[in-house]
C-alpha cells in the first residue's frame, strides 16, 4: 500500500480555495483575501471563550500559589511563547522566572529557523525535565497543528512531574485533547498560503496566549483598572508612563511624581499608596502585602471614576 502522509488531513496544511489563483492576483486583491480570511480569526477564537477562561484561572490561581508559567513550542508557535514570557516582567513586574518559554532549538531559533529540531520528542522531554516542575506549575503547549513532536515530549514530561497542562492548537481534532487538563483549539481553516501558519493559525494563537496571560495577571492586581501599575522602569519611556500613570491616579503634576516615584524606589503601587494614604514606603509595602497586593483594596478606592473624568476633560 502507497504511504500515507499524517499531516495531509490536518486543516492547517489543507488548501485553501479562496486563494488558489493569489501569485497572480493583484496585491489590492491579496490584501482583500487575507484581511477576509482574518476576520475568521476573530469568530474562531470567540468561540473559544469558555475554554480560555478556564484556561485563566488555571493561570491565575497558580501565579498565586507561587507556581510558573512554562510554555513550550516551536517555529512559529514557540517563538510566540517565547514573545509572551519575555513580555511578562517588564508589563506587569513579574520575575523572569515565573513565565519562562522553552524553544526548540534553543535561543538561537527564535531568530533563524532550525529545521528538524521540532521533531525530537525527546529533547521536548529533556528540556521540560531540567526546569524540576512540581504540582504548582502550568505547562502550556503551543502547536498549530497539534503534532509536534517537540511539544508532545515536553507536555507527557510535564504530566510525569504532575504540573497543570493547557494545549493550545488550531486542530480541534488532536488526540491530545484527552491527555492534557485544557485543550484551547480556535479552528481557523486553512491559510491563504497552504501550510503556513503563522498567518490564521500564528494570529489566532497570538490572541489566545495574551487573553491567558494579560487577564491572568489582571486578576492578580498587576492593574489599577486599566492602568499598568506593576509597570518596571528600565527605560525612559516607562520611566515617563510611571510618572504619568501616578499622575492619573493621584493628580500630582509631573515633577511630583517624579519625586515620589524616587522616594518610593520607582514602584508606582507603593507610590499610589503613599500618596492617597500619607504613609512610609515600609508602610505602603506592608500595607499592598496585607492587600494581596491590590491597589483597589490598599487605597480604598476605584480607579473608574477618576479616569472617566480624565477622559471626559
């Protein structure tokens, strides 16, 4: 009997029929195509929304016990782990070694593509096995077609050490839905160019990963309503929205908060606390811990009022 290819019926390496004609279309009609195909994105991960949320909690309630966040991947979809871990600490002041990414190929892949290296169920395994997991910790897998291999050793690695898995993929119909705790799958069809998912596939899962992440670290006071108060301060730049953001909350003008901010050693949420409570750093800081590190509760106030008059101004 002729050999069977397994990644022949997966829907991400399908045709597609919109664009079978698309290097010979003009580029106003391929913009057309793929801005069309896109908005299947929006659908397919909506539906999803019962699954991501459950996928937040899980993440939450383990950034609260003290666990790590570890997502594994490769190509398209690791680097896309790897963009969500290395945004975490300066976005919301989390240590990098509480959402770390795990790459096939290691670092040098995330910039040049090492074919292969996702083929190697066992290294997926090694690599998982050098970070000593334990029950507080959450997994999460990412493969668009719900068949690296890479990714599968890491997650059957992952549940020997007896942390949370959540598989993010693009095939609904993986079997790796009845081995892991979550499986969020936004079913976007087939791209405009067959195969290559970082298109659909690489924006779906994007979307997915920063609802998991950014609400997770909502939901654990890494906000003051929408605004970024766990912010770090390495640049000039998010030295300027710490001092804007302490401004909003607290109406001092801009060199006001600059000085505070210096008294309270650059940490905008001991900085709002200081100022609304009229207490000492230590105090602030004693206070936020006893807050479960809530602005909201700390200071006894709502941000939502405060900013609508900023917008309404």
């Amino acid at each position: 009997m002729p050999t069977q290819s397994k990644w022949q019926s997966l829907p991400t390496e399908a045709i597609n029929p919109v664009s079978l004609a698309v290097d010979k279309a003009p580029v106003r009609e391929i913009i057309e195509m793929i801005v069309n195909e896109d908005r299947k994105v929006i659908v397919a991960v909506h539906k999803e929304k019962e699954r991501i949320a459950h996928g937040v909690e899980i993440i939450a309630q383990a950034l609260r016990k003290g666990g790590r966040i570890i997502f594994v991947g490769a190509g398209t979809s690791g680097r896309l782990g790897v963009v969500e871990a290395s945004e975490m600490p300066p976005t919301f002041g989390t240590s990098p070694t509480r959402v770390q990414a795990i790459m096939a190929g290691g670092q040098e892949a995330v910039f040049r593509a090492k074919e292969g290296v996702e083929d190697n169920y066992e290294e997926g395994a090694r690599s998982i096995g050098r970070l000593r997991l334990s029950g507080k910790d959450v997994v999460i897998g990412v493969s668009a077609s719900g068949m690296t291999p890479f990714v599968r050793g890491g997650l059957t690695r992952a549940r020997k050490a007896g942390a949370k898995i959540i598989f993010v993929t693009c095939w609904p119909g993986s079997e790796l839905q009845n081995f892991v705790d979550l499986q969020i799958a936004p079913a976007v069809g087939p791209e405009i160019i067959a195969g290559s998912t970082r298109l659909k596939a690489g924006t779906a899962t994007k979307m997915v990963l920063n609802m998991l992440t950014t609400i997770a670290m909502i939901k654990n006071g890494k906000t003051y309503g929408n605004l970024m108060v766990d912010v770090q301060t390495g640049s000039e730049k998010l030295k300027d929205r710490a001092r804007r953001i302490l401004g909003i909350v607290t109406g001092l003008d801009y060199d006001a908060a600059d000085a505070l901010l210096k008294r309270a050693k650059w940490n905008v949420k001991a900085a709002i606390v200081m100022q609304k409570t009229d207490l000492t750093l230590p105090q602030a800081l004693r206070r936020l811990k006893k807050s479960d590190d809530l602005v909201r509760q700390a200071i006894g106030e709502d941000a939502e009022a405060r900013l609508s008059d900023i917008l309404r101004a």
